[in-house]
C-alpha cells in the first residue's frame, strides 16, 4: 500500500512538473519557427505556415493537453529541429546518461560510504587523511574536478581519453570513467564525511557502549550496531546526492562532448523544441521520485521499526 501511494503521488508531481516547465517554455523569449527557418529571412506566410503545421498556435492549455494525452499513449511527440521521433531520440542518447550517473552512483556508494566507515572507525592518521580528502573534495566544484582530471589523466599521463562516449561496453566504460569520477567527487566527500560523523556519534551511543562492556566482540558490536544504525542517516544522504548526479551530469557531459541527454537538453532549451525538453524533464522528475522510493524501502530494509511504524 506504501509503494501505491508513492506511486501515486510521483504520477501527480510528474503530471504539475511538466506543467510548469511547459509554461515556463512557453513564456520564454523567442518563437520556435525562427530556429527552424534558420535566420534566413522568410514572409510571414511562411511563418504562418510553420505555426499552423506544428499546431503552435493553438492555446497554452490546449497544446499541453495534447502533449499529455500523447505522453500517455506512449507518443512523446516530434522534435521540431531535429524531425525526429522524440522517443528514439532519446533512445539514442540515454545510454551513455545512464551509463555515466550508474558509475558515478557506483563510487559514491563504495568509496564514499567505505572510506567513510574507515575513517568512522579507526583513529590515526589514515582518519584525518581521509578528513582532509573530504574537505577539499567538497570544495571542488564539479566543472573544475572535470578540468583537473582532464589535464592530469588525459592530456598529461594520456590513461584516458579527453572526450567522446566509446563504443561498445568496454570501450563505454573507459570513456566514462574520467567523467563519473569527475561527477562523483564531490558527493564521494559528502557521503564520506556524514558517514564518518554518524559512524563515531554510534560508537559513542549508550548501547554500544553497554554492549562492548558486556564481552561482546568489537568487531561484532560494529558490524551490528554501530555501522548499521549508522546506516539511516548515510542512505538518505546517498539517496538525494545519487538523484542530484542527473542534473550534474549535464555538466560533465558538456565538459567532456559527450552525447547525453544533457546536451540535447540545452539545445533543445535554445531553440524552444518543446517536446524534446518536456520528455527530458519527465525522465529527470521520474528518477528522482524513484530514486527517493527507493531510499524509502532502503530505510524499511535497515531498520524493520520503519515499516511497522508505516504500517500502523
């Protein structure tokens, strides 16, 4: 019943999103008939003839009607620039968006949460190693970790290359991995740095403490107390920095040429293709719902006095 309703309930702010960005490009400067005519200098039957053609004289509500209704049946509409099909537009470039925020989600999962449980629990040096790696990752913003890694890995030692998604898996997965890493630094630093706090606030915790006082093995008292508890709070965090990558990952696919939806998504923005950036927004509202969904029974699966307090 608790998926239902969240189900639900995504299904409306995928619905109110779309609105608002819908209007948004609606009221925004500019006419897209004028981008597909190229700046060449035509007569208003023309213009007319383009607006006609592509129903953009029709009222606000009543094109935003027709575009839902479509959505609904599976028909994302047509890009105005492109004359494409919207749908096997995407279809073209998703792969290496996805492929990018997997990766980057990847790194922040393992090295974000695992460095972060090492500097949680051990003291010495290796935990301020990893505190001071936190903190100038934090302050890196995401572009300039992008220009960082290029000309150290890329132009210096030549490992990687400078642009361009690969093809084939492998070959994916070598291009993409400078822009995850860029993608995923300063999320890796966050996650870090809460995991650390969360980790020693449980070692520090009145049953931890009566629990090692009573026999109980170190080891086993972190790996069942201390760790998972401290796990609620750290898997909200990665929850919302891994459905923040989406948009982050516009960015890294600009820095680098690589061609996502990201950079579709800024043309599309430029020359006002109003199906192409509607489809885009319902991708990008739909992850992060399902991705917050997912946090959500993360939270049941760590600690069962979640579900039963959402049950009752």
């Amino acid at each position: 019943m608790f998926i239902i309703r969240r189900l639900f309930a995504l299904i409306g702010v995928l619905i109110v999103s779309s609105f608002l960005v819908f209007a948004g490009m609606y009221a925004a400067p500019g006419s897209p008939e004028k981008f597909l005519v190229q700046g060449r200098t035509v007569s208003p039957e023309v213009l007319a003839a383009i607006r006609e053609q592509y129903s953009l004289d029709d009222p606000f509500l009543v094109r935003f009607w027709n575009w839902l209704t479509g959505v609904l049946q599976g028909n994302f509409g047509q890009s105005l620039v492109n004359r494409q099909d919207v749908g096997d537009l995407l279809a073209t470039r998703l792969p290496t968006t996805i492929t990018l925020v997997v990766m980057a989600a990847i790194l922040i999962m393992v090295l974000g949460v695992g460095l972060g449980i090492v500097a949680g629990t051990r003291d010495g040096p290796l935990d301020k190693v990893i505190l001071l790696g936190s903190n100038l990752g934090f302050a890196v913003p995401t572009f300039f970790a992008a220009l960082i890694l290029m000309s150290i890995f890329s132009v210096g030692l030549g490992w990687f290359p400078v642009f361009g998604s690969g093809d084939g898996f492998l070959d994916r997965l070598w291009h993409l991995t400078l822009p995850a890493l860029a993608l995923a630094l300063p999320s890796m630093a966050v996650v870090a740095r809460i995991t650390r706090t969360s980790i020693r606030e449980e070692r520090g915790s009145e049953h931890s403490i009566m629990a090692m006082a009573r026999g109980v093995p170190k080891g086993l008292v972190q790996r069942r107390h201390v760790i998972r508890n401290s796990m609620l709070p750290v898997s909200t965090i990665v929850g919302v920095h891994i459905a923040g990558l989406i948009a982050g990952a516009f960015v890294i696919e600009y820095a680098f040429t690589l061609d996502g939806i990201g950079t579709l998504l800024i043309s599309a923005v430029q020359t006002k293709d109003f199906a192409v950036v509607q489809a885009i927004a319902i991708i990008l509202v739909a992850a992060f719902g399902l991705i917050n969904l997912l946090v959500d029974l993360l939270y049941a699966a760590i600690d069962p006095r979640v579900r039963t307090r959402g049950e009752g």
